[in-house]
C-alpha cells in the first residue's frame, strides 16, 4: 500500500473534475495509459489497461504504433494470475461484451436484476439479517458442489505418465525398442522399454507430488469471504465454501466472490474491467431502477471477479461456480473456438488442457535441449553413413544387420546428447525451493518468480508494517504552539497527556477536542481480548493508521462506542489518495450546540469532523481553535507555525495527523445524493484547524541487517511511502536506508516533483535521472509506484515492489515480482501479486531474495553437471566411431548412466544448501543466459576430462582383451562375412595382470572330442594349436564379444565413479571440494546409490550380461578405471585452482591499483596543502611585518600612531602587488 491514511499532497481541496480533466490529459499524453479512476482494481491488476490503445481493439483498428507486440507482451505478463477462465474472458473484450446478450436469453439465465429483493430472499429461504444455518449451507455446497470457476485442468496421474513419452528423445528410443522387438532382439528391447518406463514412473510421481505441494501453497492463499451466519454473526470461509442464498459483506478492496443481488449499499464502486473492458469504476446501488438500463451489467448486481472499489455493501448470492456471468461466459467463448469460429484439433485440445505449463527457466532449458537434439541428430546422420560406409559389424551382436547396428549407435549418440533428466530436476528443484520458503514466510504463488527474485536488482517497498512494526502508538499532541506528551506504550489505554508535567486529559479544550473529533472520524475500535497466557490484551479492530488515534482518545476516557451513540454518524467520505482526508458528518446531541467541552456556534445541528494530511487540511482551513477554547481567524503565520510544527515533529520520525471540524447547521447536500465526490466537495472547506496528532512506529527488528545484507548483494532498497518527506528521510535514516548526516535531498525527494504539472509525469528521461539516484519517495500516490517500477525497468533492473491495498495492485502486477501483505493486505491486491508475505516482514523478502538465488545457483551447477555428461559422452561414442574403436557405450547403459547415476546426483545438487556467499555476488542480468562465458568453460572442460578418460580407459580395456584397439585390428583374422561362427573360433590375446602376462583364449569348441584342435591355419599355425596353451571357455562364448563388454564395462566404472566425485565437486564453481564436503546429506545418499548401481548392473548374473551387455571384470580393472576417474576429477580441481588464484590475483591487482589511485591522490592532495601552507606562511610574514611597522613608528601626542592611515594604504598596496 501506500501508507494511509498520510499520503500528503500540496494542494487544497482538489476540485474532482479538474482531477478528471488532468487525467484524461494524461491518458492522452503518456503511452502507456494510466486508468482514469483513482481506485485501481482486481481486474485492472489482471488485465490489460483500457486506454487509447484498448479501445482501438475493441474497435477493430489498427494498431497505433510498432510497440503493439511489446504491449501483448507487457499485457501477457499483467495477466499471469487469471485463471483459465477468467484469462478467457478478460483477454477478449470485444468477445465478451458480444456474448452478454447471448447468455442473458439463455434459458437457464434468471434475470435476478429485475426481480424485488424480497422475492430472491423468499426464494432462497434466507433472512437479510440472520443469514443461512451452517447446516443448510453445508447441504446447498453438496447440492450445487463449490463456488469455484473451472479450474486449470489438473492432469491424472496416467496423464503425467504418458505425458512423458512425448519427449522426442523418447519417442526414439521407444522406436529403437520397437525395432528391436521386430528383428526378434527382445532383451534390448524390452530391457530399453522397461528402463524408459520405470524413468516415467519416476517422473511422474516427481511431478505429482510437485503438482500437490504447489496446490498446497495455493491453498494457503484461497480468497476468503464474510458471510452472515447462525443468526447473523459474520463469519469468514473460503469464497469456495459460498452457496446461493448466502449474505455476502462486501468492502473495499474486496473480490467479488460470486453472482450478487444488492441489499444495502452504501457509497459503493465496483470495477468491471474484467467483464466491460473498461476501467472507470461503475457506482453500484441496491435500490437502483432497472426499467430503463441498457448497461451491459446490472446497478443492482455484482459479479462475480469483479472487484470493491470504495464503499461496502450487503447483497444475497444469486448465482455460484461457473453458473456465474463470468462463468458463462467463458464456457461460451470456450465453445466457439478461435477467432475465426475453428475449433482446436484433439491434439491441440488435450495439449491445452494437460501439457504442464512451463517457467521461462524451464522454458529456455528445453529450448537448449532441444538445440542439443537437433545438433546431434545430424552428427547421428553422419556416423550412420560413416558406419555403413565402414561395414564393420557389431563385435559383440556380429550376426546383426550394419544398418540395426548403426541405428542403435546413432540411438546412443540421440541418448547421450540430451539430459532426459533435466526437467524432472528442475521441477524437484522449484517446488522444493517454494516450501523452504512457507518456513521463510513466504508464499509464492508463481513458479517463474522464484526464478525472478535471483536476478531482482531493486525492492520497492512500503514502510508501514514492512520496514516498520506498523503498531504505531501516539505519543505527541500539538495545538496553537503548545506540545503535549502522551504517555503509555503499544495499545494497552493506559496512560496520560501531559503538558509540562501537568495532566490535560479532563480540563484542555483543545486535547479533548481533537481526541474526540478523531475517533468519530474513524472505523476502528478497541477491543479486549485474551492473550496465549491468559492476560488480558488490547487489539485494535480496523485501520492500523487510527489505531493510534483510538487509543490516545481512550487514555483521556473518550471510548470510540460511547462517542458514537452520543454523536450518531449520518455520512462518511472515506479517505482516498486523491483527497487525502477523510471526512465524517455526526448529529449533535440535543441542547445547547457542544463538541464535548467546546461550544459550538448556535444553531449548529451537526459537526463534520476531518482527518488526514496537514498540508491539505492546513490549506482548507480559515479558522483555528485556541488553547483557551476561542475560535479565531487564521492567518498566514498561524497556517506556516502548523507546517512547521509538521516538519519538526516529523523529523523525529513521527507520523503526523491533522484534526479540524465544521459546524453545520444543515446537511450541505441532497439527502439522496450518492456521489461521494459531490459530498466531498461540499465539506472538505472551510473548516476550522482543530489540532496535531503524531504517532511512532518503531522500525522492524532486523531491518537494519536487512537493508545491509541487500546493499551487499547489490540490491537497491527503495522505500515508497505516503508520510511526510522528513518523516520518511528520518525513519530512513533510523534503519539506515540513508546514511546519517549524508544528503538527503540527493537521495529522497517528493512525489510531486514526479508529476510537478496537473499530475503530468515528467519526461522519461528525467523520470530515470531521479529514480536512478533516489532511495526514499515520500508523498506517494499509487500510481506513483507504477511509474516508479516502470522507470526502473527502463534502466535494466528486475524490480520487486510491496503492496497491500487495492489501489497498490496495478504496481504489483507491473514489477517483475509482485508482494503482497499476507496480514494487511486485501484480497484484490494478493491476487495481483507473485507471493505474499505472511508475516508483513521487510526481511523476508530479503530472506526470499537469498533463497532464489541459492535456487538458481543450484539450477546452474546440476546444468553445468548434466551438460558436461551429455558432452562428454557425445564425444566419446563419436570419436571412437570416427576413428574405428568399437561402441564405448550402448544405448542401455548411457540411459542408466544419465537417468539414475547422474539423475540422482543432479537431484542432490538441486537440494544443496547455500553457501552463504550468494548474497555478496551482485545481481544477474535479466538477459543473462542459464549458462554463459566461464560456465561454459567450466562444461566444455568437465566433457573433455570425462571423454579423454574414458576413452584413455576404454582403449586401455581394448588393448588389455586384444592387445589391440582399433575394430580392424580386432577382427584382422575373422571372416565377418562368415557370421557368428567365425566370431565363435576366434583366438583372442588377454593380459591377466602384473606377474600373469599375457593369456590366449577362445571357445573350447574348437577342440574336438579326440584331442585335437580344429583350426583355420590363415589365423594361428599348427605348431600354435599343439603347444596348448590355449584357455578356453564352454558355450557359445566369444573372445570378441567378451573383450568389448569388459572394455565397455571399465568405461561404465570409470564414468560413474567419475560423475559421483564430480558431483562433490559441482558443488562450487570456485571453492574447493573439500570445503564442508559432507555437508548435504542427499549428496551421500546419491553417492551410495550410485555406488550400489555400479556394483549392480556390473555384477548380477543375467543383468549384468544378457540385460545390459557388461561382462566380469578383474579387480585390477575396477582399480584402473576408480583410480583414473580419481585423477581426471584432481585436474578438474586442479582448473578450479587456477580460477581461484587467478580471481585472487584479479583482486590483488584491484587492491593494488585502488591503493595506487589513494595513494596519488593523498600524494596530490598533501602537495595542495603543501602550496597552501607556503602561500599562507608568506601571507603571515607579510603580516608580521606590517605589524612590527605599525609597533615601531612615532606615535603622536595622544598616543595614537601617525602613520595609521598610510601604512594602512601601504598595507593595501603591499597586498595588490602580491
């Protein structure tokens, strides 16, 4: 909000028209066009502004200028917190007004308008003043089902999971399996198939769970309404508990719950943009006459997500749910399809309808992923042709075709490119993050503004109940030039008004006075309730801005109850940003005309009683109530001692307000008339000055470190507040927002300079020279804060700005993030935010902003890993093909390596712990890449070190089983064209480990039943074969086909146990590994998991051999492949050492050369002075002479020296020629 009800103005009494003549000069002059009416709305913080440009497309013109596609855009974001059916129609305006007449002659569409209140409460079985029973409400909720319009279609649990075959990457590897399958290859196939489903299984229950917590949190926030119930007592439920016959209170600020018939109304607006498309607010009233209208929306009716303006009101619920006009509506438009009456195929329906919605991050993730696929699918086209080019067969599957074999290794190269993990993390990663901050005080209602509030530059905050406890307590009093002390702390009404130690409570006119003209003037009241321990405790019920006021009066034993039977209010013209006060009209008791202890002029029959901003009352004001209880005239001096009593007393960080009344001996207006601004205009002057009342709110503890730890982070703090300039300037200054003593005109100005013509902003221009220097805006007006946050957009920055009252939503809708008061904020205004503050609290935004950034620093290193696997892996499998080595890895074993070993890893980071040093980095650009620069190195490097180890591992392997490592060499002495049986009498040459030497081996079914060998003698000699010294093996074994599966094998343990200690080191981009290594407990457990599936899938029969295609490796070949994993990650260390000593010697330079500047300037500046203090001593010397000249010549008779005026002209003359 901007802080009521002291949202001081320069002006007097405004004359309402000329406020609407300046603002539709306005609209006319800025492009961007603010709403006429002063009392923003919940549809206006929805929907686009109905200006200029508006109403051009509701009339089918062209667009005004080249920016149209800037505006969709701007409006696309204002509209982010509809809900499907509301976005439906608030986003075709031109749609829905057609579509009023079709639902009013619907059959099912009652016109409840026309018919007498009477009648619906017959109807309804429901008393205006008692309300339903609970138990009838609670049938007529199961009857009709809740109040809700339909919701965003939340997708089935099966739905999430066949989502998950949409992805490209595998829809390909199910074609793989498929293919398989055809060619009778059933344990890859299905093997792939079961790995591709139990990775959907996964997800799936990720994302759903993801899906409950955010509907959780949503939850949290659900608009609530107040009802009458059980006899009349008014009850608060959620507006989706609200059933037909209901009796709804309504006041401003309020959303509109549902289809409504008025009772009683009194002085009430209603904004109708989300249904009209326009933005003035439409005066609502009970008894209007519906004979004649030919409005689009009833005067007797409200609707439902339409918002209160001003005013409150009563009215009986007609219609609930999608029943609703809006409801209708939208089903409706729904029905008749695009804008050419086409309706949407049913693939495009269930995308619609069920495809999750994804962040911009998500967004520009997928985009990369994509990018990556599109990349390697060519590379995948290239080793296919090289590989049907080359011919060579697969050593381990000889017998299958060359182009299966090669699809399969392209399928490899499509698996490895693409991180299938990613999206599921970074859904795991956000709504995770979302829940840490509920224990934060923060709900966020948005996914993409935890992405926001890393890269926010800018926190626009208000200072009542933010930066301050907003439990303000009077403590001074000021009247005809005497100040008086009001003792008592908080709202307990114990306590005194003293004037020089005196008590003023039952004999100062003036005290009492003001104290009673201030509580009829207000809507708050104090009540006594208990406390958790059972104490009593006083709350005040109302405007935290009165509460101050209702407590002073009650120290002096005026009670805001009693007061108000003794002096009945008859009108009310509530306070508003545009006039600045508010006034009320009380009846006077019978008898002699009296304000308490002060006489009023005779006939007077009633009293209008004002409170607000000094300024605009001091300049309505041409009488002043003296200490002696006289009335006299004000003049100028009386006016300037009020204003300075003003500035003193806000300097001492005090909020200050001022009282007047006005006698009257008649109503000054019609009794019927219902323009609030008419009534206005007929009390706001003269009036006579009555007194001061100032109230301190303390700053919030932990404001102060609040505001340093954002300063650190390079996070401007920019307090926007309705107080008085040197009330905000020394309440700045007391949380250190200003520095003490610094130039507070440099660094805080008033609103009015913004808007210094009839509310015309200052040019673009000179609007950013301001904002990019000023922390404090004093004097606020709502659309203050909505050019203030554009102005800081224009200069680069993601702005964050706070906001509680209906007026404030267009601003939060505006920011880049949008909060709202969870405690004093309305309904329209947390609609319109990006996440509320449960707790009101400055520094939980400040915690909020930490948390984002700790996220997308998470974001970024589970990236950086998944990519650096994804590179590396791609470079291992092509290189190898390219210069004829077999396939490193096969399509099963990558899934296993990405969606589990590193999957699991990846999550973990996701959960990793801020290090505490993200809130000493400054803020990213808003156009800054998920990956940039040296993250990019980082990525290329962590690939190049995975792919040289693994192939250095991989060869190793190969030459260990073949002392080969090429696929020619391999099979120099096999016939492929033969098939599986030349493969099968292969003799292949293994090293069996240091001491064992080399092992020649091959299938023993070669030898035959006599004792000799069966050979092919252009592959070994006869003498070769009777040495015996072949080892053979039983079965369908092949010596090929063993030797690459051990060497892919080693491959698989040199990656995974290398992706499992780069995860320890992903950790920090620049620290090292061993900084609080076992920190994250999830970290642990994903390495333990990811040691436990090694061991697995390397070593269980069957799923080792037949199911991924490893074989057994010796103990020799898990040390060699650990060990070389272990060494490839001491280089990736060992590149982050470098980084480190290079930033150090970065700043060590930066130090060095900062201290050189001092240096130079101290050197500089001490030889100044040195000039200086040789001028001035030869300027002293010069002055010793003169003197010791005046000492030592004649002196006349009488004492007096001769030469006085000629050594004074000499002296002068000295001085010239020097």
């Amino acid at each position: 909000m901007v802080d009521p009800p002291d949202l001081y103005g320069r002006d007097s009494c405004v004359d309402p028209s000329e406020l609407r003549r300046a603002s539709s000069l306005q609209d006319a002059a800025e492009a961007e066009e603010t709403p006429p009416s002063s009392s923003f709305s919940y549809a206006a913080a929805h929907t686009p502004r109905a200006g200029a440009k508006n109403k051009r497309q509701l009339l089918n013109e062209e667009p005004l200028d080249d920016d149209a596609a800037s505006e969709r855009s701007r409006a696309s974001h204002r509209s982010r917190f509809l809900s499907d059916a509301e976005r439906l129609v608030a986003l075709d305006p031109l749609k829905t007004r057609e579509s009023f007449a079709q639902v009013d002659h619907r059959e099912d569409q009652r016109a409840w308008h026309d018919k007498p209140v009477g009648v619906i409460l017959e109807g309804f079985e429901v008393d205006a003043q008692r309300g339903l029973d609970t138990e009838a409400a609670r049938k007529r909720l199961v009857q009709h089902g809740p109040n809700s319009l339909e919701p965003e279609q939340k997708a089935p649990i099966y739905i999430i999971f066949l989502l998950q075959f949409t992805n490209v990457i595998i829809g390909l590897l199910m074609a793989a399996a498929l293919a398989s399958i055809a060619l009778q290859e059933f344990v890859e196939g299905v093997a792939i198939i079961a790995i591709v489903t139990l990775n959907a299984v996964i997800a799936t229950v990720q994302e759903h769970n993801a899906s409950n917590a955010l509907e959780a949190l949503q939850k949290m926030t659900s608009p609530q309404c107040v009802v009458l119930r059980d006899g009349g007592r008014q009850v608060q439920i959620p507006s989706e508990e609200l059933v037909t016959g209901d009796i709804v209170v309504l006041t401003t600020g309020d959303i509109v719950p549902a289809d409504i018939r008025l009772i009683h109304s009194a002085d009430f607006k209603v904004n109708e943009m989300i249904l009209t498309g326009e933005s003035e607010d439409v005066l609502k009233k009970y008894d209007a006459d519906m004979s004649r209208s030919e409005k689009l929306t009833a005067d007797n009716m409200v609707f439902a997500s339409t918002s209160v303006a001003t005013g409150n009101a009563t009215g009986v619920v007609v219609e609930t749910g999608m029943s609703t006009r809006v409801g209708s509506i939208a089903t409706l438009l729904k029905g008749g399809g695009g804008a050419d009456g086409s309706k949407p195929n049913c693939w495009r329906r269930f995308v619609d309808k069920y495809y999750p919605k994804m962040t911009p991050l998500q967004q520009s993730l997928h985009h990369l992923g994509v990018v990556m696929g599109s990349v390697v699918m060519g590379i995948c086209v290239i080793v296919f042709i090289v590989g049907m080019v080359r011919n060579n067969p697969d050593p381990k599957n000889p017998d299958r075709a060359i182009w299966l074999t090669m699809v399969m290794t392209a399928v490899s190269l499509a698996v490895s490119a693409v991180p299938e993990g990613l999206p599921m993390v970074v859904t795991i990663c956000l709504s995770t993050g979302t829940a840490d901050m509920v224990k934060k005080n923060v709900l966020v209602r948005k996914l993409a503004a935890v992405e926001s509030l890393g890269a926010s530059s800018v926190i626009c905050t208000d200072k009542t109940g933010t930066l301050t406890e907003g439990k303000m307590t009077a403590v001074k009093m000021w009247n005809d030039s005497v100040l008086y002390d009001i003792t008592g702390t908080g709202f307990n009404p114990t306590g005194d008004i003293l004037h020089n130690g005196v008590s003023q409570t039952k004999a100062s006119i003036p005290v009492r006075t003001t104290l009673l003209s201030a509580v009829l003037c207000s809507n708050t009241s104090l009540q006594q309730e208990e406390s958790d321990t059972g104490a009593p405790l006083w709350v005040p019920m109302g405007n935290s801005s009165e509460a101050p006021l209702v407590v002073a009066a009650a120290k002096a034993g005026i009670w805001r109850e009693e007061a108000m039977k003794m002096y009945p209010r008859l009108t009310e013209v509530p306070f508003s940003s545009t006039r600045k006060m508010m006034i009320t009209v009380n009846e006077l008791p019978a008898g002699e005309p009296r304000l308490d202890m002060l006489k009023l002029p005779a006939k007077t029959m009633y009293v209008a009683n004002v409170k607000g901003a000094p300024n605009y009352i001091a300049k309505n004001c041409t009488q002043v109530l003296r200490t002696d209880g006289s009335v006299t005239t004000m003049h100028e001096r009386e006016r300037d001692n009020i204003l300075e009593a003003v500035d003193a007393l806000s300097s001492q960080a005090l909020r200050v307000l001022a009282v007047a009344i006005r006698p009257l001996d008649r109503i000054p207006f019609a009794d019927d008339e219902d323009d609030v601004e008419a009534k206005f205009e007929a009390l706001c002057a003269p009036l006579i000055f009555v007194g001061l009342v100032a109230s301190i709110d303390p700053p919030r503890e932990g404001v102060k470190d609040a505001i340093h730890t954002s300063r650190q982070a390079s996070i401007r703090t920019v307090m926007i507040t309705g107080d008085y300039l040197k009330t905000a300037v020394a309440i700045a200054r007391d949380i250190d927002l200003l520095p003490s003593g610094g130039d507070a005109e440099a660094q805080a100005v008033d609103c009015g300079v913004l808007r210094p013509r009839q509310n015309m902003y200052l040019p673009d221009a000179e609007l950013d020279e301001i904002t990019s220097q000023v922390s404090v805006f004093a004097r606020a007006k709502p659309e203050d804060k909505i050019e203030i946050v554009k102005s800081l957009q224009r200069q680069g920055h993601v702005a964050a700005m706070t906001g509680d009252g209906v007026n404030d939503a267009p601003a939060l809708k505006e920011a880049d993030i949008g909060v709202a008061m969870g405690i004093a904020g309305t309904a329209v205004a947390k609609g319109a935010s990006d996440m509320i503050l449960t707790d009101d609290n400055f520094c939980s935004i400040v915690s909020a902003v930490e948390k984002g950034r700790e996220i997308y620093a998470n974001i970024q290193r589970f990236v950086c890993f998944l990519l650096s696997t994804n590179f590396g892996e791609i470079t291992v499998i092509f290189t190898a093909i390219a210069v004829g080595m077999p396939n490193p890895l096969e399509p099963l074993q990558i899934l296993v390596l990405n969606l589990f070993a590193d999957g699991m890893a990846a999550v973990a980071l996701s959960l990793e712990k801020g290090d505490g040093t993200v809130m000493s980095e400054r803020p990213r650009p808003r156009s800054e890449h998920i990956i940039f620069g040296r993250l990019w190195v980082i990525v290329l490097s962590n690939a190049f070190l995975i792919a040289t180890g693994a192939l250095a591992v991989f060869s190793v392997g190969l030459y260990w089983n073949f002392e080969n490592i090429l696929l020619d060499d391999i099979t120099a002495g096999i016939d492929t064209n033969s098939g599986v049986e030349a493969y099968k009498n292969a003799v292949c040459s293994r090293w069996m480990g240091m001491g064992n030497g080399w092992q020649t081996y091959s299938n023993c079914g070669a030898r035959s039943l006599n004792g000799t060998y069966l050979f092919d003698e252009s592959i070994r000699s006869l003498d070769y074969y009777e040495s015996d010294d072949l080892l053979c093996y039983g079965g369908d074994y092949e010596c090929v086909s063993e030797g690459t599966s051990r060497s892919q094998t080693m491959a698989f343990i040199y990656i995974t146990t290398m992706e499992m200690l780069r995860a320890y080191t992903a950790r920090s981009f620049t620290k090292s590994v061993f900084k609080d290594m076992f920190s994250n407990k999830w970290m642990q457990m994903a390495a333990v998991g990811s040691l436990t599936l090694t061991l697995s899938v390397t070593n269980i029969p069957v799923v080792s051999d037949d199911l991924f295609g490893f074989s057994h490796v010796e103990w020799y070949e898990w040390m060699f492949s650990m060990v070389f994993a272990l060494i490839m990650v001491a280089f990736g260390e060992t590149v982050k050492c470098l980084y480190r000593r290079r930033d150090r010697t970065k700043l060590r330079n930066a130090a060095e050369e900062s201290y050189a500047g001092m240096v130079e300037e101290i050197r500089t500046l001490r030889h100044h002075i040195e000039n200086l203090e040789g001028k001035w001593e030869s300027e002293m010397q010069q002055l010793r002479i003169r003197v010791a000249d005046e000492h030592s010549a004649p002196h006349s008779a009488d004492g007096n020296s001769t030469l006085t005026s000629s050594s004074s002209s000499s002296s002068e003359g000295s001085a010239t020629s020097l």
